[in-house]
C-alpha cells in the first residue's frame, strides 16, 4: 500500500483529519493522492497530485514527489484555501449539470465538445464549490467517496460551509439567467484587486474574473 492509500484509508477510518480530540498542525498532510481535474481555458482533463494540508489548504501539483523531488520542492499548480473559502461539496448530479451548464452559457463549438473523461461517473466524480469558482474532479481510481468524505471533515471548520449537495437542481436551475446577468454586470464593473496565476496554467480568465474581489484571491486551474 503507498503512501496515498495508507492516509486515505487513515481519514475514511477517523484516525486523521480534524477531530474534536486534536487539531492537525498546519503542515500536516491530511490528504492526498492522484486526481483529474477540469481546467478552465482549454477545459481538458489533466491529472494533478493533490494534498490536502492540516491548515485546510489544497494544494495540486503537475506531479507526485518522489525521493528526488520531495514535496517541499515542488510548485503547486493552484490552491484551494478549503477552511476560507469552501461553500460546498459536490456530488455527480450537481457535477453534470454544471457541466451543461459550462457549456450553454459559454456557447462556443470548442466548449460545447466538452465531456467527463472514460472514468468518470457517479462513483468517481465531484466538485467543490468556493466563493469564486467550482472545481470538478475525477478520482481515477473510482472512489470520488472518500475525498468527499475526508474534505467535508476539513470543511467543517469554514465559517461560510454549508455542507454536501445543500443546492437542489431545481433551484440552481432558476437562478442561472439572473446569475448571468450579474455576472455580465460584474464583467463590467472596475476592478479592484489584482490577479495572480501561473502563466502556464489554463485559467479561465473571462469565466471566473468577477469573483475575485480580495487583494490576495487568487485564480488558477
């Protein structure tokens, strides 16, 4: 069993992970393993190396480390600052219908094409949706489960968390030409903060650059 396996199967069992007994320290990997992310720009799947630290904070790397590579040496792609951030968690459902949405709002033929991977499915997929963005992933080895389970627990601890699928389609689905509207509007307003990102990641500047309000919100794939 490698060291992904061994920690997941930590969290799933209640041995890691934020607890009413301990609070992890900030370094701590509470999480961590291989997952397929959705970008932005290009909207392709690429997989990332993700871990999921005791100050809440995700992190995705273009690679694992290894004994030549540690971890402390690698520059993640992107972060998710989970205990700030996070609204809510994302099952396959939800995850589907924002991909459909993605592509009727955006239009074009290149995003109309887009589409899960051969992975993934109902027992492989989520999402997690922050204050400025929602992320959607595909566990390739089919257990999209245990991730939601070990986030929500690290989720707890987010003032603006408001837990697993707490969205019904139907109102998302009502609110989705007014929600445009404002987003256009926003589009269109001055900007007050600037955005960072790794020039060589594939953000998705157009889609998501009303949500950055904060001077230190960053965007990245």
């Amino acid at each position: 069993m490698d060291i992904s396996h061994a920690v997941m199967d930590e969290v799933n069992q209640g041995v890691t992970g934020p607890s009413d007994e301990r609070v992890p320290y900030d370094d701590e990997i509470l999480m961590c393993g291989y997952l397929i992310k959705l970008g932005h720009r290009m909207k392709n799947w690429k997989h990332r190396w993700v871990v999921v630290r005791g100050n809440g904070c995700l992190q995705y790397f273009k690679q694992s480390p290894s004994a030549t590579k540690p971890l402390v040496t690698l520059r993640p792609k992107g972060e998710i600052k989970l205990q700030r951030d996070c609204l809510e968690l994302i099952r396959w459902e939800r995850c589907n219908f924002i991909m459909k949405s993605r592509a009727e709002e955006l239009g074009s033929t290149m995003f109309q094409s887009i589409k899960w991977p051969s992975n993934g499915n109902e027992n492989s997929s989520f999402g997690i949706r922050t204050t400025y963005r929602t992320y959607l992933f595909v566990a390739p080895d089919g257990d999209a489960n245990s991730w939601v389970q070990g986030l929500d627990k690290v989720c707890q601890r987010c003032d603006v968390y408001e837990g697993v699928d707490k969205i019904n389609l139907k109102s998302a689905s009502r609110r989705t030409g007014s929600e445009q509207a404002h987003r256009n509007s926003l589009l269109m307003a001055p900007r007050f903060s600037q955005i960072q990102h790794d020039e060589n990641e594939d953000n998705d500047f157009t889609e998501h650059l009303f949500v950055s309000r904060s001077p230190d919100k960053k965007l990245s794939a």
